[in-house]
C-alpha cells in the first residue's frame, strides 16, 4: 500500500469514528433525548443507547430527576402592614421533557422566577400571625398556584417549603409584648370565671341553708369547731340573734319571779 492509500484509510478511519461517536448517544435511566430532526419536533427518545442522524437531527437531554430550588429571600408585607423576609425551597420535577423543551426557553429559571412572585403574592394576602402559625397551609397554597401555572411547561410542583420568616428587632418586641398581654388577659379571665363559679356555688348553698333552720345551725357549730381547732388566743365569733332574744326572755322571767319573793330577814 502506498503512502496515499494508507493517508485515505487514516482519514476515512477517522471520518467513521467522528460520523459514529456523534451518532451514538448513550442516556441513562432518569435522562430523555428531546429529538429534532431539521428543526423539528420528532420524538422523545431513552433511556439507554440511541442513534442519530449527524447534522441533520440534534437531541437536548432532560434529566427527570426531583430538581431542588432555592428561592432566595423576599420582601413581603403582610396584611397588617407588617414588614418580614420569606425564603422557601421548591421541590419540582419534569414530567414532560417534549414541553420543557418546546415550550419554555429555560425551564429552571422560568420556575424560579415564577415562584418568587407566587411567595410574595400569596404571603401578602395573610398576617403576620398566620405566616407563623399556619405554614402547613399557606406551603399547600402555593404549591397549588405553582403546580397549575407549570403544568403547560411540562413540570410537576411536588412540594413547597417555607424555610425562613425573618422579622426584625422591633417587631419581635412588639410580638413577645403582645403575647404578655394575651397571656394576662387569660388569666384575669379564667380567675374571673372561678370568682363567677365560686359565687354561684355560694348561692346555691345559702339558697339550701334557707329552706333548713336545722341545717343553718348544724353549719354553725361546724364553723365553730373549725375555729376552736386553730391555735388562736382571741376567739370572735357571731352570736345568733334568735338565741339571744331566748336568753333574754328567760333572765326577764327570772328576775321577775326573784322581785315577787319576800326578801330574807337581816341578821
């Protein structure tokens, strides 16, 4: 073989080898090849190998993996006119590479520019109280929001989690204030309902009391016994009205049956 021959096999060795290693693709399990073949739209192909045609059909790979997103800090002002940071996490997969493709230029920072309005305008909507409070449900709001305005990009929302609601010095005061406050105020009410409680039992029993003298008095000597039980010098306790008019009847009779008696003689 000559020396142009053996340059002619070289350089058609090496034409194969370029022609088949741009016509061989090899995909792995969570990867897809968007196909086009002259610019169009012809099919999704994977995983494993597959094969194309050179210069004439082209393939964008799509990973179909859970992707993470980071959003990063935001600006909110609650409906009460509260000031805060929000930052959150989304976590997102393609479902349809065809339409990750096709119809959104740059699907990762379509859905990160996309989430960071949808924390603001969801978060704007609620106070202060229930961005602390109830996070379950506004992660719930706007994964919904999310999932159904990325659906026409062939992306599914999965999860949304708020990380992070900074606020500053002054409020976090403010708040700590407040909660004292609420506290207090569920203590004057809960000695106010005992008070209420105490007063009605009390009428209750005067009103059972009234309707038995007998029981009047059995209470009073077991005041009575209470008393005499404590280590108290001085003793004051209330005298019944009624046994005093009968000790006052029986000294009259007494006095009066010693003035009719003839006086005894002097010695």
């Amino acid at each position: 073989m000559d020396i142009n021959g053996l340059i002619f096999f070289v350089v058609l060795a090496a034409l194969l080898l370029a022609f088949l290693s741009s016509a061989i693709r090899i995909l792995r399990e969570y990867e897809r090849g968007v196909v086009f073949t002259l610019g169009r739209y012809t099919g999704v192909k994977g995983p494993g190998l597959i094969i194309i045609i050179p210069f004439i059909q082209q393939m964008v790979r799509v990973d179909l993996r859970t992707l993470v997103l980071d959003v990063p800090g935001q600006d909110v002002i609650s409906q009460d006119n509260v000031s805060v940071r929000v930052n959150a996490v989304i976590y997102f997969r393609v479902i349809d590479p065809d339409k990750a493709t096709i119809q959104v230029e740059n699907f990762m920072q379509a859905t990160s520019e996309l989430s960071q309005t949808t924390l603001r305008s969801v978060l704007g909507k609620h106070d202060l109280d229930e961005m602390l409070s109830e996070r379950d449900k506004l992660n719930d709001d706007i994964q919904e929001i999310l999932d159904s305005q990325t659906e026409a990009w062939g992306i599914k929302v999965q999860n949304v989690e708020i990380k992070h609601v900074d606020i500053n010095e002054s409020m976090i005061r403010a708040i700590a204030r407040q909660a004292e406050a609420e506290r207090e105020r569920r203590a004057k009410i809960i000695h106010a309902e005992g008070e209420q409680q105490a007063a009605a039992k009390l009428l209750e029993a005067a009103e059972i009391l009234a309707r038995s003298p007998q029981a009047m008095q059995l209470r009073y000597l077991s005041t009575l016994q209470n008393i005499a039980g404590e280590r108290n010098s001085t003793i004051v306790f209330p005298f019944p009205t009624d046994i005093a008019h009968i000790m006052s009847s029986v000294a009259r009779s007494i006095e009066a049956q010693t003035a009719g008696q003839p006086q005894p003689p002097a010695s």
